[in-house]
C-alpha cells in the first residue's frame, strides 16, 4: 500500500494486497470462516477482514510470516490446549506462514464463536423483552 492511502475498503482488496501465495492462504481462511459461520456477514474493521454476526466475530489479517486470528479472548481460551503450539496472546494467535492453516481448527473456534454470540444475543433480547414488559405492565 501507498504511504497515505486509505486502505482497502473490501477482503477482496485487502487480500490482493498479498503475494499469491499469501492470497490463496488468506482466501482459504476466509471461505473457511464463511461456512463455519454462514449468517456472518464480511467487513472490514480495525483494518483487516471482520466476520461481523450482530458483533464482531472474529477477524483475521496477513502479515510477513503469518497470519493472525482474532476470535477474542474467549475464542483463544476456549481452545488453549489445541492452541498451544502457536505464539499468540489473550485474544490473537499467529499461524506461520509456512507451516498450513490450521483449518479444522480455525471451524471449531469459528462455530464456539457463533455459539457464543447467539447467546448473548438470546440473552439481551430476553433481558429486553422483560424491561418492555415490566413497563408496559406499570401503565
């Protein structure tokens, strides 16, 4: 990217950005998140490529000799055995470049996410119901 550019507005001109290699891995994620999550719609946020299902998801970027996931701290606990041969911190890990995607594995974080929203989701629609009705109630 140019010094002063706005950056990508879209994934598909984030990842044109990258070497093919780097393309083809950055896609693989990509439909890998998108079938693991098929109600999630794509964004861009923070400046790289956002599964967004009524809040961020997860997200996911390119870089030199890796790429990082964020699927946020509970994404990353969740899975803390599974994530163990990877460097990373309490809400991203660092897939080597070098070494494949851990496909399988970026499914079952991306299905405990989607999970995980819809709860919370359930939980601030049922919390809301009641406050309508408790007012509507005390008229």
């Amino acid at each position: 990217m140019k010094q002063g550019s706005a950056g990508p507005v879209t994934i598909d001109q984030y990842i044109a950005a990258f070497p093919p290699d780097v393309q083809k891995i950055l896609q693989q994620v990509r439909m890998t998140i998108g079938k693991a999550a098929p109600d999630a719609v794509e964004a861009m946020k923070y400046g790289i490529p956002t599964f967004v299902l009524g809040e961020n998801l997860v997200h996911f970027g390119g870089f030199k000799t890796h790429v990082g996931f964020y699927p946020s701290p509970s994404g990353i606990a969740a899975f803390k055995k599974e994530l163990s041969p990877y460097e990373g911190a309490k809400g991203s890990v660092k897939f080597p470049l070098d070494k494949g995607m851990p496909l399988a594995l970026i499914t079952r974080i991306v299905k405990f996410r989607v999970q995980e929203t819809r709860r919370k989701t359930a939980k601030k629609t049922a919390k809301k119901t009641v406050t309508q009705t408790a007012k509507k109630e005390a008229r």
